[in-house]
C-alpha cells in the first residue's frame, strides 16, 4: 500500500477520539497531523498520530509525505513486514520486521546480527536471543536487545532479534526467527 499528500496541520496532543489519548501510552509526546493525501481509491483527508520523544516535532505544514506499508509471508514462515514515512526525499520514519536482518527492506541504515546475549531451551528446539550491530560513519556499533540510541541522525531501537539453532527440530510447526527494528530521524535518543 502507498498512500502520498501534504502535511496540511501539525498539531500536539492527541486526535480526538484517536488512540493514543494522554495515559495510555509509555513516555513522549503525541502529535497529530492532518494529511491531505492522494491515493487510488481518490483524495481525502487523514489525520495521523504518533508518539516521539518530547521536543522532536520537525513536520510542518506544506511538506510532502509519502508513506509505504509492505506485507509478506506469516503463518509457516517468519512475518516480514515495513512502514515508511517519508518527508520530502528522507526516510523520518522506518519500522520493520523479517525473520533476520537481511529481511529489513528500505531501511536508511545498515543491519546485522550482533552477539547471542541469551540462550533459550524449548521442547521444540534450542534459540537465542541477539544484539543488533548498526553501522555509522565509525563503524558498527552494538545495540542491546531492546535498547534506543542515536545513529547518523536517527534513533534506533532494536524490538528484538531471535534465531533457533538449528534447522532440525522436535516440532513439525515450530521455528524462531525474527528481528524487529525501529528507526526515526531527527530524534535523539540519548
């Protein structure tokens, strides 16, 4: 799906009768945007909220956005999936999931598999958990498993990379193997 317009109002709190009402989500602050969009189904107007890091508001009225979502596989095998919000010809926002980094599609960073952090005993199958590795201008850099940090000009938060150890396993229907990533430009996140 790819939906385009214009940013025609940036606003901060929360859409009224939205999702993101004050309390119910973690830390940050919730803007709204009124985009005017232009699709295949026509033009309408749609309004947008999302939740940043207080102070990290950029969009302004008047900008051109483009946003993508992709959707493949589940089920028998691993979910791979991308949202990506451009403003302008930048990617602000990326957030993706594949069943390993090299699922990770249009993202504006580099990815890989950092060291196994934990190891996990099914009765299907061995796994572990990872780091994530980003790469910037001085090289790769270790991300925790579930931790935020500043690359480049982007906040990066790794939701999560798991693997089994092996192909064989005690479950016809069973597998591990999944990575989760969140990027955003113009956000510190340190």
């Amino acid at each position: 799906m790819k939906l385009g317009g214009t940013i025609t109002a940036v606003a901060k709190g929360p859409v009224t009768g939205g999702c993101l009402q004050p309390g119910s989500t973690t830390t940050g602050e919730i803007v709204a945007l009124t985009v005017h969009a232009d699709s295949d189904a026509g033009a309408a107007d749609w309004d947008v909220e999302y939740q940043v890091p207080a102070n990290n508001v950029t969009w302004k009225a008047g900008q051109r956005i483009d946003v993508a979502y992709t959707q493949s596989g589940g089920g028998w095998v691993p979910l791979v999936s991308a949202l990506t919000l451009n403003v302008g010809q930048a990617v602000d926002v990326y957030i993706g999931i594949g069943g390993r980094d090299s699922d990770l599609s249009d993202v504006p960073l580099t990815f890989r598999q950092g060291p196994a952090i934990c190891l996990e005993h099914h009765t299907c199958g061995d796994w572990s958990g990872y780091d994530l590795e980003v790469k910037d201008a001085g090289g790769w850099l270790r991300l925790p498993y579930g931790a935020t940090t500043s690359v480049a000009g982007y906040a990066v938060v790794h939701g999560g990379m798991a693997e089994q150890l092996t192909a064989n396993t005690a479950c016809a229907d069973w597998y591990v193997s999944q990575v989760r990533v969140a990027v955003l430009r113009g956000v510190n996140a340190n």
